[in-house]
C-alpha cells in the first residue's frame, strides 16, 4: 500500500486556482492522463509537487514543414 502525503495534496479547485485556470481545466488534464491524481472519498486531489512540475503541451496546430 502506497503512503500519501495529506499536506502534499490540493483539490481540484485548490489546483486549479494555483494554476489561474477553471476547474473544468484541470479536470480535462485528469481525463487525458496528462495530470496523475489521487481520488479519497469521490473527490480528486493532485499532488502540489506533481502540478508545479506540469508543464503544458505547446497547444494549436502543427506548424506546415517546408520541404527543401
């Protein structure tokens, strides 16, 4: 059994506000696997060092490869 760290964790709204973006956000990167969580009780909480270390994908579309 894995021990967690209780201090070590934020709900997802407490996340989402460290981050400056919705709830509905950090949900989304929980759904994709881009962001581990734990769930206690129903509720999800992220790990405060596991969201400092995120970093987003670059995000829109693939810049067009010119061929020389």
């Amino acid at each position: 059994m894995t021990k967690i760290d209780t201090e070590d964790l934020l709900t997802v709204a407490q996340a989402a506000e460290e981050k400056k973006v919705s709830r509905q956000a950090i949900n989304h990167l929980i759904r994709q696997g881009k962001l581990p969580f734990v769930e206690i009780a129903g509720k999800r909480f992220v790990s405060k060092k596991t969201l400092q270390e995120f970093e987003p994908d670059k995000g829109g579309r693939p810049s067009k490869r010119i061929e020389e």
